[in-house]
C-alpha cells in the first residue's frame, strides 16, 4: 500500500528558494570547452539538460523518474529536476515554476522544494501537512513550499500536476515517490493566476550550494534521468550544456531518452554539449 509522507519540520528550518525566481527556462547555449576553473564560488550550476516536446499546447501533468546510484557524502548540493514556463491569459507576464530535492544545509534537512516566480503573495503557496512555507522576497517575485524528504541512492517519481481552481486561480501540486517502498512526500502547492498553464519545455540542472569550493575536491556523484513525459508524452529532443567546472561530464541516450549528468572527482568530460534527437523515444 502506498503511504503519503509529509514530515514536519520548524519553520526555522525553511529552505531557500531554488535557482529558479526570475529566470526564465531558456536552453543554456551550448558550451562545449570551458576554461579550467580550480576554484569557484556558490551557487554553481554544474551542468544542464533541456528537453522540449512537440507543440505548444499547454500541459496539466509533468512526470521524471530518476535514479540516484550512490547517496553524495556532503551538503550543498541542490538538483532542479524541471524548471517549467508557467503563461497567464491576456497578456501577463509569464512566471517559471521549479520543483527538485536539496541536500542538508546548515542547519536545514534534505528536502523537497517547489517555487515559483512572478507576482503572488503569501496566500498563493499550501504547504503539505508537515511542511512550511518559503515567504516571499521583499518585492513579492517569489515564493514556494518544502517539506523534508529524505533522499539516498534510489529510483524516484517527480509528479507536477493541475489539482484544483478556484476564484482566485489555479493550483498545481508537487510530489516525489520513491519506487521501492511506495512511499510519496508531498511538498505542497503553488497557485497561478485564473487560467495560467504550464508550457511543455523543460529544464533540468545540478547546482552545488556550499562544501569544498575547489573543484578537485567536490565528491564524485551522479545522477540519470529518465526522459520526462509531459501529460504521457515523451521529449522530442534534448540539449546540453555546461557550467564553469571541468570536471563535469553531461551525455544524452538517444534510443532511452535518458540523461546522465556526473561531476566531481576526477570526472572526466567525455561529451561535448549538444543537441539530441530523440524522437525514436517512446
């Protein structure tokens, strides 16, 4: 039997937002030699996946199953599984939404994240019982939900989904299931305005967020994805690209569909940033 998880934690251990408020989910360009960088700063994106689907019809459902090998040893690390332009009628500006997991930080547990940019307010984020709210910037771009969920080497299901409308919106809910046990955490909902839908183009990344800032010294992990299906729908292709580190290495299969995006250590970078065809996918 399934068991929904949603464990509670004090609001002072509230997350940050992901990388996502304000940015739209453009495909990063194509970066196939990086300069050696021994040292750098945090936040740093490691590398990128950019799927897109066929057609622009608007989407009620986003699905990603990945596959974590081995758990990573440190804090600071932070995983964007889908970043996703969510557009208003008539008009208004357009907000992105980002749902993924983040790693212990300080005082803060491992935990599911789910946020969103645009205009909203305090009353547009419902975290799931257990959960908290991430109170929104000073200027009200930004706001979302977490809840503890405690990652480790596994096979999981990231589910975004349409729940309910109501005279002030629509809301869309954020899930993560765990394949061997069953087990679904629940981090909670964010409302758009009435009629906003979410566009079927996705953007996946890993982030480091704090530990070792040289590079050599980042512990080696991984991490595959499974191509994501937007309302049952597989991507058409995707795109790579990566950040400032070299020791990262980002490779597409193209009959899976999958991505695997590795980095620390003495990873090597054996696949230059492209874009992939994947329409044998199905």
């Amino acid at each position: 039997m399934n068991r929904t998880f949603a464990l509670a934690a004090p609001l002072s251990l509230a997350l940050g937002l992901g990388g996502c408020a304000g940015e739209a989910p453009e495909a990063p360009a194509p970066r196939a030699e990086v300069a050696p960088v021994a040292t750098f700063s945090v936040p740093q994106r490691l590398g990128y996946v950019w799927w897109t689907f066929a057609g622009e019809a608007p989407i009620r459902t986003l699905e990603l199953r990945f596959t974590i090998p081995e758990d990573y040893p440190r804090d600071g690390l932070r995983v964007t599984l889908a970043e996703v332009r969510v557009v208003a009628p008539g008009g208004a500006s357009p907000a992105e939404l980002c749902l993924g997991f983040a790693s212990r930080s300080r005082a803060r547990p491992r935990a599911a994240q789910f946020s969103r940019s645009g205009s909203a307010t305090a009353a547009d984020a419902r975290p799931a019982a257990g959960g908290w709210s991430l109170p929104p910037d000073p200027a009200g771009a930004s706001l979302g939900v977490a809840n503890a969920f405690a990652w480790a080497a596994g096979t999981y299901l990231a589910r975004l989904e349409w729940r309910r409308g109501d005279a002030q919106g629509v809301w869309y809910g954020f899930t993560l299931a765990h394949e061997a046990s069953g087990d679904v955490f629940d981090a909670g909902e964010l409302r758009f305005p009435p009629g906003a839908t979410l566009q079927p183009a996705v953007g996946s990344w890993i982030e480091l967020t704090g530990g070792p800032n040289v590079a050599a010294q980042v512990p080696p992990w991984e991490l595959v994805l499974e191509p994501p299906r937007a309302d049952g729908a597989p991507p058409l292709a995707a795109s790579t690209a990566y950040g400032a580190l070299e020791n990262v290495d980002v490779s597409v299969d193209r009959e899976r569909g999958s991505a695997r995006l590795r980095f620390g250590g003495a990873t090597p970078r054996r696949h230059a940033a492209g874009s992939f065809s994947l329409s044998g996918v199905r």
